[in-house]
C-alpha cells in the first residue's frame, strides 16, 4: 500500500505542476535514434516463466528509448533439426535489415542456437543471456568475447533448511519431479544438495508417474511431512502438462504442505521456498542490458554467477499450515497478504484530504503564478530538461491537446496504453479517433465550462490495433486572458482489470458519498456518472460476448480450416476443421508449433510465400502437404491475406486450408492414363514401323526390277503396263515413307542430324524436284530470300528439304493457274540462335476456316469422301509440322477458300561463319551500281526480282509487258544488262531481246 501512496501523491503533484507550468513538453534538442534490441526466449509466449522474465527485461527500460522485438523459438514442442534450419531461415530473412545494438536470449536452447549462428545472422552484436541452467565456462568455448548474462541457480539448500524449520516434526520429506530430462537432473542437484546437507532427514523420491498415479499418491501424502515439488510436465504415457498444470495434480489432492524452488507455482498451491524467479533474472539481465546501451564495454561487464533468488510465500498457504510471519526470513515476499481498511483505500483516502486541501494550494498558486509568470518562464527554459525527463518517467499517461483534438504531445506511458510502441506515431493523430462513444469527449469539454479540472473521467478508448480499453481520465483547458481555450493536457489511466476493486470501490463510495455529500456537489454527480458509465460498460461486454460468439460459431461450422495469426504469424485461433487437417489438437499448433505440422520438404516455399506476401503486401495462395505426427501426408490449398484496422496497419492474418487430397489423387490418376496411353501410341507406332520396314524392302525390289525391265525391248502396250507398274510402286514407296517417318516421330525415334548446309541449294533443289509438274500446269514457280538470312546455316537439311518439299507438291497438286512461290527471312535472333521462317504461297482453291483445324491431324484430309479430287495419305502435313517442331519451330496457315493458301514454319538454327562448304552464291560486287531492266507479266516475279537486286545495290526498272519496257527505252533510259520473261503474250522475250538489239544497233 506504500506504493499506492505514493502514486497518488505524485499524481496530485503531477496535477498541481500541470496547472503551473502548463505542461511545456516540447523539448529544444531533437531526440536520438531508439536502440534495437532483440529478445530471443527459448519457450513459448504463455509459458509463466517466459513471461514473468519478459517483465522483468522491460521493468528496467521505463523510458520510451528502446525498440525491442521479440521472438519466442517455442522449444518446448519438438524441437529437430528442421525446426532449427527453419528458425535460421527465418531470422536470417527477418533481420537481414534490422541494426541491431544488444540480444538478451532466455533459458540454454536459445543460448545454444545463438552461438551456433551469432556470426551468420547477428555478427557482432553483444548477448546479455539469462536463465541459464547448470552452467559453466565451457558453454562459452564457441562464443565470441562479447557474451555476458545471469546465471540460474535453484538454492535446494536454503529451501529444504526452511522446510525442516517450518515443519520440525516432520518424519521424512516427499521429493516429486517428472521423468523428462529436466525433471531428472532436478532429482540428481537435490541428491548431491543432500550428500552434504547437515540434517540426515529421510526423503522419498516419487517420479515416472501417469496422471491418475501422482493423483492417487498425492491423497495418500501425510500433513505432517512437507513436499518438495520440482516439475511434472510429462506423465509416464507421454501426455504433456504446463507447470501449473502439473502442480495441481498434486495441490488439489493432498493436505501436505508443498515447496518449492520457482516463483512461477505461487498463487498456485505452494507454501513458497527460496525460489528462482524468472522477473528478477529478467530485471537483472536488464540491468547488464542498460549497462552495454549507456557505453560501458562487454569486458567489464562480468557474469552474474549467483542467481538472484528470493524468499516468497503464500500466506493464504501460511494461514492453512499455521506458518507465523515472524518465523520467515526477512525480506520475504508475501502474496495475498490481507490488508486493513486503511491499507486498502489508503489512495482514496488521501486523493479526497489531497483534493479538499488543493483547492487553497491552487487559488494559492495561481497568484503567485500571475506574479512571477515571468520568473517561471525563465526557470522553466532552464529546468526544461528535467521537466522532460519527470513527464516521459512517469508511470500514468500524460498529454497535451488542439482544441480540434490534434495530439501535441504524450509521454510513452500513454502512447503504450493506446498500443503505440513509439510515441512519435501517436503525435498528430486526432484524439477523437479513439473515443468508443463520441459522447464521451463533448461530455467532459461540457463539464470543463463549469469547472477548472474534470477529475476520473471515465470512458472507453479504442487501441491502435482496435482493443477496447476502459481508461480513467483527468483534464484541465489551458485559457487566454478572454478566457478562450488554448488547449487541453491531462492524464490517463487505465481501469480494465479492476472487476474486483469496481464492487469494492462501489461500495466504500456509497459510504463516502454520505460524508462528503455536503462538501461538494460536484463529487457527487462524479460517482452516480461512474454507475451509469458501469452498466453501459457491461451491456457493451455483453454485446462484445454475442458478437464473439456468433463468429466463433461460423468459424467452427465452416467445411474449410479457419486460422488466425497475429502479424509475427504466432496462431491465436484454428478451428476444428485445421486441427484435423493438421492431425494434432490446437494446443500443440499454437504460437508457431503449426508451422511444424507442415511437410518438412514444402516449409521453405511455404515460408518463402509467406515472406513474399509481407514484401508485396498482397494475397499468399499455395498448394502444400501437412504431415501428420504418424506420417500420414494431407494435400491442401493455403490461402492467407492480411488483415488491418482502421489506419491501415497489418494487426494479424486470417488464413483457410482446404483439403484437395481426392482431387491430388484424381490428378495422380490422370497421369497414369496419360503414360499409359502414351505407351500404347509407342507400341503402335513401333509395330507400324517395323510393318512399314518389311514392306518397304519388297517394293524397292519391285521398282528396281520394273527399272530394268524399262530397259529392255519392249512393245508399246507393255511398256504402258511396266511404266503403270513403275508410277504405283512410287507412290506406294512414298506412302511408306510417310508411315515409317510418323512411325518414328510418334516413337520418338526420329534423331535429326546436325550439320552445315547452304540454304539457298536447300530451296532451289527443292524447287527443281517440282519444277517438272508445275511447268506442266503452266505454273509460275519462285522464291526469294531475304538478305538477312545467313547463307550456311546448321541442321538436318534433309529433314528441311522434306518439309519444303511436301509443301510445295501440296501447292501445284492443289493449284490450277497462277503462281507458287517460296519466302525465306530470318524473323529472331538471341543468345547464338536465330530463327528462320519460311513461307510457301499459292493462288489454288484455298482453305475455309471450318476445315483449317484438320490439316494436321494425322490421316486427315480437308476433303474425307471417297469421291475426293485429290489424293494422299493425310499424314505429310501432320510430319512437316513434326518435323518443325522438333527442330524448336512451329508451323501454322492462313488461307480462305478459293483465295489461295499460306503455309509458314520456323526452325531454330545457328548459322556457320568460315564453313568448309562453300557458298555458291555469286559474286555480286560487280553489279554494285548497276541498272537492270526487268520484264514479267507476273507480279510476283516482278516484285522478288526488284527485292533481289535491290539488294545487291543496283537500280531495278520493272515492267509488266514489252511494250511498257521498250517505251522506257526509247526516252533515252540506258540499261546495263536485262532479265525478260521468255513467255509474255504479245510479245515473249525472245521477240523482246531481238527488238532491243536492233534498236540499239540503229
């Protein structure tokens, strides 16, 4: 009660300087940059003793200078060295921007895993350790020189010497510890404590229980012998408690006193003991922090070998077991320890003598304040620092406010009870953005008309990360000479835990409204506001519990996992639906024990998408497996987005599983179709091939004899039935090549070879296979390369020439008149390789759109019926595009019917600088300059002449008959050499060359 006092009586004082000196908070010299101070816990966020040693670390870093992260490596749940490899990613990636300046880790593993990594992940930056069990130098054989800490050391010695004084006529001691490692080396310590302990007491060891075991024996424990109770996290059968849980199979079945050596069992059933606290080795592993921050150096600051413990008790334990307050050692620490009136409302009763006595003090203060305003203001320039340092020390919130609302100013006090880290993101916010009821503020800026100071205010304020908070509040309005407000400043305090203290304080006040009811009014209205503002208080709870509940529901309703994390991934919630998937009860996946459920082989790329989502701030969807504990492997679709209040910042995650095993297997099903039909389409293509090949060796003995036979004398009739003979065997030999060629690309037997050609034989030769049959339908037959294509190029130039080839027998086979023509141009060049691309054009019946998508598949013909004009097998545009295919192209067609037909295809090739072959091309140096005349009724020719001499840099003049070029020629135009059509109508080119000749001889 000593501390209440105190904080009242500064909280009045705090409230007589605010109304002095006007809470001048600005300060003239900017602030340094925060120190970064990493936390590194070994167990999980929840485990009391983590936490109490959280408590601890910050307790010693009230002021609003430190920036801490904190990380909890969660080691009391399997902990492999997958988890360990996954941790080390993840820090890795975390960090790998951060600045850190100091690293207090907690408890031996986190210890460990810091030295194994300290010079990847954190080089350099000094460690403060605590908690550490059993420990020697040895441990720090591996670490750099700049790791100091605080020992942990549980005094069994000291707690049993205070157990026999307690309990002198007890005729043994009980000593019960679990069978885990821990539990174990617990038992070895007490048994070395007892080798030399001066008293020869008999003691029972009770370990390796189940459950239903301790229970039995704890009822069976005789008041008179106390117990000495170490751990019991682990039963025989493998079921996994808490250390309070483990405490209360023992504390709710036995009458026995019971002891121990850790702070974290009181309140819990325990007598007390000379325990080890994890909030003094947090305070002290504090206080070597501030030391390394403030510049003292690593070395001189040595380890804390004795461990920090202190004597605690329970005195509702001390009342049960008629343990006397005298008989403990001094400087105990006593819980629940009743209080007097006095005690328990000592704050009141000095708030209401304070406040009676203030209103002199202020009328006082305030004319002074007039008189030597301005005195203060000098004095205040001057004590500006230390007002400073007194505003931002103090452990209620303090503010100052626009009139708007605007946030001028706040200590750090305030700013963490609105759930701000750093009190400069609170500075500029609009103070009615927190208010739950808007009421509230034109509530109290009514009541500052009537009065100096609104004292208890009290109202509900919304956190950044949207927590409802109840906060007490006092304010006073800064005024000018015209009594216009300046601004508001005040204090803030919170009041949500005080359930208990409420009905309490409810009651004392009923009693003191009585007293005080003829003193002031104002304290009155004060009291009955309090009762109102508690009934709309707890119809908002309720509310709060409804909606709670009908989204609880929903979410275990719904058919998919339903999880939520907060924003360092930690899961806060997993329904029923994610914990079978999962195949382990939420217990083991909460904190960031879910992210072991996942398969070890998919955890980088889960955590990668993860890491992604934060970087782009968007939605993370991925396929992965869980592995349940017995290996059974689940497929699901994670999908998980981030969720934010109402500023815009990341509060948490809210993420859903869905199970797609049936769908995995359906897909594992297809696949095996698909093999399986691919390895049948390779039987048959191979049995085709081998067919083809047996026919294939008879028939070229047919056309061979037949060739013989030709030779020989023969009569007219015969060499008709030989020559007919002759023609059907070719087509039957060209049919099989067909079969065998799509026999081997359908098997994948079809190897190209690789070596260097010149691509303008490859076409002519080309040309002249087919040069035969389109002169014998009158068709003209060209091409043209483009100069860009590189003469030699690599590949398999028989497999090109075959494809060339069959596209134009389709281009004279399917054209009655008009041209066919072949276009040769490279269309992509990158890293080496460049990519030709050849067109063969005709002017025959075309193709319609309908029928386009059958040309290549295999055995198919645009006209199917057995009346069809033209014939053939189906299968040589279906190898052409193969073939393309397999040399990196592609082959495509653009036509329409009776408007002619396109076909292009592209092949990826190198071409060959310096080669053995020899390019045939002819010198063209010599026509640099050179004027050519071109005549060809046919535009095409005209257009491919003009293109190709244009190239070798001479002047093309083209014509379409001779007329138009001998009346060219007789303006005068004088021609080098010229290039004329031999079949015109009018005039051919021999008429042409002699007219010309003759002119130029006249």
């Amino acid at each position: 009660m000593k501390k209440k006092s105190r904080i009242a009586i500064i909280f009045f004082c705090i409230v007589l300087l605010s109304l002095s000196f006007q809470f001048n908070v600005k300060s003239s010299l900017g602030e340094e940059p925060k120190k970064q101070v990493l936390i590194l816990h070994s167990y999980h966020k929840g485990w009391d003793w983590t936490d109490t040693l959280t408590e601890g670390i910050l307790s010693e870093f009230p002021n609003d200078d430190v920036e801490f992260y904190i990380e909890y490596m969660d080691t009391k749940r399997p902990y492999t060295d997958a988890v360990r490899s996954a941790l080390f990613e993840l820090y890795q990636q975390k960090y790998a921007t951060i600045s850190l300046d100091l690293i207090i880790v907690s408890d031996n593993n986190a210890l460990n895993f810091l030295i194994e990594h300290h010079a990847t992940l954190f080089p350099e930056v000094p460690v403060v350790f605590s908690g550490i069990n059993n420990f020697t130098d040895e441990m720090l054989a591996d670490a750099p020189p700049y790791f100091t800490g605080v020992v942990e050391q549980t005094d069994i010695a000291a707690t049993l010497s205070l157990m026999l004084a307690q309990h002198p006529d007890a005729e043994e001691i009980v000593v019960i510890s679990g069978s885990t490692a821990t539990g174990q080396a617990m038992l070895e310590n007490f048994q070395n404590v007892m080798a030399d302990f001066p008293s020869k007491i008999p003691y029972t060891i009770v370990t390796d229980l189940s459950d239903a075991e301790l229970i039995q024996h704890a009822q069976q424990l005789s008041p008179q012998n106390p117990v000495l109770f170490f751990l019991f996290n682990q039963d025989r059968n493998g079921n996994f408690h808490t250390y309070v849980e483990g405490l209360q199979f023992l504390a709710n079945n036995t009458n026995a006193p019971i002891y121990s050596v850790w702070d974290f069992y009181m309140n819990e059933g325990v007598v007390g003991g000379k325990l080890t606290s994890g909030y003094f080795q947090g305070k002290a592993a504090g206080d070597l922090a501030q030391r390394i921050l403030s510049g003292e150096p690593v070395s001189n600051v040595e380890i804390l070998r004795e461990s920090p413990n202190t004597y605690m008790f329970d005195y509702e334990q001390l009342e049960r077991f008629d343990i006397s307050l005298e008989s403990l050692p001094a400087d105990s620490i006593i819980y629940n320890q009743k209080q007097s009136f006095y005690e328990k409302y000592t704050l009141w009763i000095w708030g209401v003598a304070v406040l009676i006595a203030s209103y002199s003090t202020i009328i006082h203060i305030m004319q002074r304040n007039i008189q030597q305003r301005k005195r203060a203001e000098i004095a205040l320039q001057h004590s500006a620092r230390k007002y400073r340092e007194l505003f931002d020390g103090m452990p209620i919130g303090l503010f100052r406010t626009t009139v708007e609302g605007t946030i001028e100013a706040v200590n750090p006090s305030a700013a963490h009870l609105l759930g701000f880290s750093d009190r400069r993101d609170l500075v500029g916010s609009k103070s009615p953005d927190f208010y739950v009821n808007p009421e509230d503020r034109r509530e109290w800026q009514k009541m500052l008309n009537n009065a100096e100071v609104v004292s208890n205010f009290e109202m509900q304020f919304r956190q950044r990360h949207g927590k409802i908070i109840d906060v007490e509040m006092t304010i006073r309005a800064e005024r000018d000479a015209d009594d216009n407000i300046l601004y508001y400043e005040g204090s803030l305090k919170e009041i949500t835990a005080r359930k208990e203290a409420e009905r309490a304080l409810a009651e004392y006040q009923a009693q003191l409204e009585e007293k005080v009811k003829e003193r002031t009014q104002e304290l009155t209205n004060a009291n009955q506001k309090l009762a109102l503002e508690i009934d709309e208080r707890k119809q908002i709870e309720q509310q709060l519990r409804t909606s709670e509940q009908r989204y609880r529901l929903l979410a275990e309703i719904s058919p998919v996992g339903i999880a939520q994390t907060d924003p360092d991934f930690n899961m806060l919630y997993a329904n029923e639906v994610w914990s079978n998937l999962a195949g382990q009860p939420f217990e083991r996946l909460e904190g960031n024990g879910w992210l072991y459920a996942i398969h070890p082989d998919d955890r980088g790329n889960v955590l990668r998408g993860w890491e992604k989502m934060i970087q782009e701030y968007g939605r993370f969807i991925m396929e992965f497996r869980l592995q349940h504990p017995d290996g059974h492997e689940v497929w699901v679709i994670g999908q998980t987005v981030p969720m934010e209040d109402e500023t815009g910042n990341i509060i948490g995650h809210l993420g859903t599983l869905t199970d797609i095993s049936n769908q995995k297997e359906v897909e594992h099903a297809l696949q095996d179709a698909r093999e399986q039909a691919e390895a049948a389409t390779r039987t048959k293509s191979e049995f085709l091939a081998n067919m083809s090949h047996e026919i294939r060796t008879p028939m070229n003995a047919v056309i061979g004899m037949t060739g013989l036979l030709l030779d020989t004398s023969l009569t007219r009739e015969q060499r008709d039935f030989v020559e007919t003979v002759r023609h059907s065997g070719d087509e039957l030999l060209n049919i099989i090549n067909d079969i065998l060629d799509f026999s081997k690309i359908e098997a994948d037997k079809l190897v190209l070879e690789e070596q260097a050609f010149n691509v303008r034989e490859c076409v002519e030769a080309c040309l002249d296979l087919l040069a035969t049959k389109a002169q014998g339908k009158n068709l003209e037959l060209a091409y043209f390369m483009e100069p860009n294509v590189p003469p030699i190029i690599t590949g398999d130039v028989t497999r090109l020439r075959q494809i060339i080839v069959n596209l134009l027998s389709n281009a004279v086979k399917f054209t009655s008149s008009g041209e066919v023509i072949v276009w040769v141009k490279k269309v992509g060049d990158e890293n080496g390789r460049i990519c030709l691309q050849f067109a063969v054009k005709d002017t025959g019946i075309g193709i319609s759109k309908a029928d386009q998508d059958r040309l290549f598949k295999s055995f198919s013909q645009v006209d199917a019926s057995v009346t069809r004009k033209f014939g053939g097998t189906g299968l040589g545009l279906t190898i052409s595009k193969r073939l393309s295919e397999l040399m990196n192209g592609t082959m495509w067609v653009e036509s329409e019917a009776e408007a002619g037909s396109t076909f292009f295809f592209t092949v990826l090739t190198t071409s060959v600088e310096g080669a053995a072959i020899k390019d045939t091309a002819p010198d063209i140096d010599s026509l640099t300059g050179k004027h050519v005349l071109i005549v060809d009724d046919n535009k095409t020719n005209r257009l491919i002449l003009e293109k190709q001499t244009d190239g070798w840099h001479m002047y093309p003049h083209s014509f379409a008959s001779g007329k138009e070029a001998l009346d060219y020629l007789q303006q005068g135009n004088v021609c080098d050499l010229a290039i004329l059509d031999m079949q015109m109508p009018e005039m051919d080119g021999g008429k042409l060359t002699a007219v010309i000749r003759q002119t130029k001889t006249q």
